[in-house]
C-alpha cells in the first residue's frame, strides 16, 4: 500500500524534524511525507517543507493540509492519506502506519482510523486494552488514517474551519451518509503534546484559551446555520447501523456553546428550543411515522410485508392488500382523511409523469399536518458509485438503483423496473411545487439492503403545513418591509432567480451553461439576476454577461435576462416573491446565507433536470408573440432599479 503523510506545521521545524525521523523508520508500507508550513516564518521553515504559504489572515491547519492532500493528488496515486498533526507521536518500534492499514484493509467500509490517544482528552479516545477497532461518531483531528478512496468519494475536510473544531464533525457526518464509518483502533495509541505550540514565543500563535475561545464560537455556528439547529441529532442518525457508544455530537454542540457569554447563549438555546417547537419533535423522531392511536396511515406499494395498523395499498391482488389500487389514484379516500403515508422502494417505478400525479394526489388525501415519507434510490450517489459495489451476484449496486434488480425484472417484467431517477433536489423541487411545505432528509430505514452498506439510497419526509401554524416572516432588513399581503402571481411571468458573483466568470458559465437549455425551452420563463452596486455596476455586468453567453450558447442562442441593480420596494418584492418558481443553487449562495435572499420560498435547484420540475410543462408561445431575431443573442430586459 502507499501512504502519502500529511503533516501540518506553524513554526516548529524541531517538532517537524522529529515527526520526519518516525515515519522515515522502516514500515511494511511506501510512505511519502509531504509537510506544509502554514504561514511560518522564513528561519523556522523547515527543511522538509514541501509547501509554504504566508498566513496573515490566520487560515489553519485544516487549509494547510487541504493543500496538501491536493498536491499529493497530483503527485502520485495513494491508496491511504495520513492526516497528522507536528506533535503527535507513537511508540518507539511500532510500524504505526502498518496497524492501521491492516485493520482497514480487513473493513471495505472503514473510512478513517485513528489511533486512540494514550493520554485522553477527547471522548470515547481512551485505549481500551485487548481491543481491536470500534466505530464512533468522530475522532480526534490529530492523527487519523483516511482511505483515498473514501476521499475521492465524499470529500475532505472543511478548509473554511480555521480553527478546526468541528470540521471532522462535519466529514464524519458525511461520510456515514455515504455509507463509509470512522473508528477508533485499540492496537494503537499517540502521545499529542497538546498545547506546547499556542502562544510560544516566536511562533505568532495566539493562547490556547483564545484559540479555543474562537473555535468554539465558530464550530456552533456554522454547523446549526449550515446543517440546523438540530444538526447534531442529524448526524448522530447518520450512524445509525453502528454500535457507537458516544456521542459526540451532542456533547460538543453543548461543550461549544461555552465559547459564548450569557445572552449570546440564551439566545441559540431560545433558537434551538423554537426550531423544536416549530415542529413538536425532535430531528430523529420526525424522521419516522408517528404511532399514535386513531391515526388513518396508508403503506403504499405493501407487497406482502403487510403492516398492523396500517391500510396496505398495492396493485397486485395476489398480495391480498387491503385495497388494491394504482398509488397515483387514491379516490376511495376523501380529500384530506390520511394522516400519514409511507412509500419505500416504490417511487422509482413510476415515470416522471405518474410521479408527479402521484405526489399531487397524496397531498389531496393528506389532512394538514399530515407527513409523507417516502425512501429510494439518490440519483446523484448512484452515478457516483457507478462500476464500484456489487451485490452477491454480482449485480452492480448502483446499476440496480438506476433500473432495478435483474432477477426482480426477470419474475415480474416491466413493473419492476425503475422508471426515474430523483436526486434530493428534484425530489424537493417536486414535493414543493405539489403543495408540500416542510421537506427534509434522513437515514434509511431499509438497511438489510445490500445498497445500505454503500449510502446509495435516501429517506425523505415531507409534511402539510398544519391548518393553525402560521408562516414566521422573514427576517426584516433595511431593503424590504413586511411581505405578507397577497399578490396575484398568474399575472406575472415565472421567475427563475440566481445571484452570481460577477468576479467569477465559472458562475456565470455555469449559469449558462447547466441551465440555459432549459430557460430557452421555457421562453414564459424569465431570468432574473440580482447585481448590487455594492458588487458590480451594470456595465461591467452586461459586459461579463455577455461573454459568457457568447461562450456558452453561442450568439444565435435567444434569451431573456433581468437585472435588479438596487434594493426593492416591498410592492416589487411581493411580486418577486410571488413570481419566483425557482432559485438557481450557484456556490455563491451558500457562501451569503439564507439571509441573502428573505421571503423567498421558490425551490434550490441545482440541475436541468430541476428546473423542468420547477417549471412544469413548456409554455410554447403563439407565433405573433415570438421575438423577432435574425441572429438571437442575449437580451437584457428594462434593468430594475426598484428602491422603496
């Protein structure tokens, strides 16, 4: 096997020298040390140094051994990557990097595996003596195995976690969704220094109770913005399968909390309680049916693995169901009588069309407050994981999950075969064009499924907003006012909104390009961008617009864009609100937050695909109301410059 070693350094080259000297001891396996020096002063570079960068803006170690990882890519193939830490160190006469590779080697699924720490400090990192390996939630970021190939799959760590906190929080969590697990080995321990390189003289590193200080204010936050205010419980369900015996999760989520003083604590705890209560139960127990008395609960696509309690629906009168019937159907129940239906490994059987029939039909039996949950295949993890896992009989996993199982086809013929693929954002575009309000998603319940051990499926609840809860109002900002009054949006042409980042030309060739297709196919539809002048002035704009149209779709393409320069008036933003159908998923998003855009409700959509669900069947206009275009090209509309 061939290891590449990540070591991460700030300033101590003697820590450096040391760390170089352990892992150039012999080993069963080719390591190669690659050592970043993050921000270091030119006389305390050390000498193995494969990369520097100067570091004046304080990006960490997690920055650093992206870096790392990246040209370590680029210079060779590595079966493993060791992500350690200058001041970590093991056992004189002990192959560290063979342990570990051994005990991966055996686990296909095993995605990281640290050694525990001979001193403690982290929960659940004591060595337990006589042990081999066991799973849990997180490991320490000191010194950890990763398989490349989980790697390549998932992801890295977080490079915006500056102080690392909670950035392998947030890979475990992505990892288990995946399919993969982290684990603790019991044949192995490090001694960490812990502590000796904060707030040293001449290493420009602030305390260690400041580090900490700022670690935990930002590991909280940017976990509950980014996953929830539940995030926690989201991750620990992701590990579901697993005997983990602590949760650290939890336990850091409230450990973290300490980095705030008492009204900045009052007030995320006020936030977690109102995200709860929104909702009345926590994240975990939403996640599966109710089971309360009187309920009218519908398992569709029953089989013969009837339900007690339930009314089993499904086509085959041979399965002797309580009522046989196409899902896409539901007239022997009234209008708003169902509390809850259940659907797993049903939905990819049905063409697009039944699909969306379907889901309109649930929501009508569905009474408010009822919930759908429905489990299928993820489009998106099945392409990954194309030509990787197969099943017993050597069935390629993600291929079943793409157009079924061929023994299953090869008894019952076409019903068994899978019909559409949905990935978590057309599935959600979908669900909310069909009247559903709250859609979210979680771990499977189906995994005695051979695809469960790889993470290819998914698990969606979606619920009707309850006849007496009332839509909290967007967060208020000096550009727009209250925004509950009714506008009549069939008046207004469908928007598609997105909000670029006009000095990154990839966005807006990826604007173009991913969706432009599709906003020509639906010539009803207009697209409408926002440009403050905070960002860019119009000129520059269109200039950049233009280019990447030009770039993208040609010059004889046809299309209609807005810009919006300025804030809106609350009138304008009633009808943006109104009109939005969908809000393009660009990577600039993310990084404003969900505050950049109040009040909007439209669906994310990250693919064609999505968009065509957001919009619904192509409007062809009447040929007097084409545009008339010898050449075609790229059309801006009347600029908006709507200020209140």
């Amino acid at each position: 096997m061939k290891i590449a070693a990540l070591v991460a350094s700030r300033n101590r080259p003697d820590l450096v020298e040391r760390m170089v000297a352990q892992l150039s001891k012999p080993s069963a396996h080719e390591i190669d040390v690659y050592v970043v020096e993050c921000g270091s002063e030119l006389d305390n570079v050390s000498s193995h140094a494969t990369l520097w960068y100067p570091d004046d803006e304080f990006k960490g170690k997690c920055y650093g051994h992206n870096l790392l990882l990246e040209q370590a890519r680029q210079t060779d193939a590595y079966d493993y990557y060791w992500v350690l830490m200058n001041d970590v160190f093991f056992d004189e006469g002990v192959d560290a990097a063979a342990v570990l590779v051994e005990q991966m080697e055996r686990e296909e699924r095993m995605a990281i595996l640290s050694p525990t720490n001979a001193d403690g400090g982290y929960p659940g990192a004591d060595r337990r003596p006589g042990g081999e390996w066991r799973a849990v939630t997180t490991c320490d970021y000191l010194g950890f195995m990763l398989r490349a190939e989980a790697a390549h799959e998932v992801g890295f760590l977080d490079a915006g976690f500056a102080y690392c906190w909670g950035a392998i929080h947030e890979l475990a969590f992505k990892l288990y969704s995946a399919g993969w697990f982290v684990a603790y080995s019991d044949r192995l321990a490090y001694r960490h220094l812990g502590g000796s390189t904060y707030g040293v003289k001449g290493t420009r590193t602030i305390s260690r109770e400041e580090y900490q200080r700022r670690a935990k204010r930002y590991a909280y936050d940017h976990l509950r913005e980014t996953y929830g205010e539940e995030w926690d419980a989201r991750f620990f369900a992701a590990t579901r399968g697993h005997q983990i015996e602590v949760d650290t999760f939890a336990q850091h989520r409230e450990y973290w909390l300490s980095g705030f003083d008492g009204p900045e604590i009052e007030q995320r705890r006020q936030s977690r309680e109102l995200a709860r209560a929104r909702s009345g139960r926590d994240w975990a127990a939403r996640m599966l049916p109710r089971d309360e008395a009187g309920q009218v609960r519908l398992h569709l696509g029953a089989g013969r693995d009837k339900r007690e309690g339930w009314i089993n629906v499904d086509t085959n009168p041979a399965c002797e169901p309580d009522v046989c019937a196409q899902v896409d159907d539901l007239s022997m129940f009234e209008t708003a009588s169902v509390d809850l239906i259940e659907a797993n490994h049903l939905f990819e059987h049905l063409t697009f069309d039944q699909a969306v029939n379907a889901v309109a039909e649930w929501r009508r039996v569905l009474r408010p407050g009822g919930e759908l949950f429905l489990e299928l295949p993820d489009l998106e993890r099945c392409i990954a994981l194309l030509g990787q896992h197969h099943d017993d009989l050597g069935h390629d996993l993600a291929m079943v999950g793409l157009y079924g199982w061929p023994p299953d086809i090869a008894r019952d013929g076409e019903p068994q075969q899978h019909k559409w693929g949905w990935s978590q954002a057309s599935l959600t575009a979908l669900l909310q064009q069909q009247g559903f309000g709250e859609v979210e998603f979680g771990p499977i319940t189906q995994d005695w499924r051979p695809a469960a051990r790889i993470g290819r499926d998914m698990r969606v609840r979606a619920a009707v907003a309850s006849a007496d809860k009332v839509a909290t109002p967007p967060t208020p900002t000096v550009d727009v006012q209250t925004v509950e009054a009714v506008v009549d949006a069939s008046s207004l042409p469908p928007i598609v909104l997105a909000w670029p980042q006009w000095d990154r030309p990839a966005e807006l060739h990826h604007l173009f390009t991913a969706f432009g297709p599709e906003l020509m196919a639906h010539p009803e539809a207009r697209l409408t961008l926002f440009c403050h002048a905070r960002e860019c002035d119009r000129a520059t704009a269109t200039q950049a617009l233009e280019r990447a149209f030009t770039a993208t779709l040609g010059a004889g393409a046809d299309l209609d864009v807005e810009l919006i320069e300025g804030p809106l008036s609350p009138e304008h933003h009633r009808q943006l609100c109104a009109a939005t159908r969908a809000v393009v998923d660009l990577p600039s998003l993310a990084r404003r937050g969900p505050e950049a855009l109040p009040g909007i409700k439209a669906p994310l959509v990250s693919s064609a695909a999505d968009l065509r669900v957001a919009l619904g069947a192509r409007v062809e206009p009447e040929p007097a109301a084409a545009l008339p275009s010898a050449t075609g090209g790229l059309r801006l509309l009347q600029t908006s410059t709507r200020r209140g």
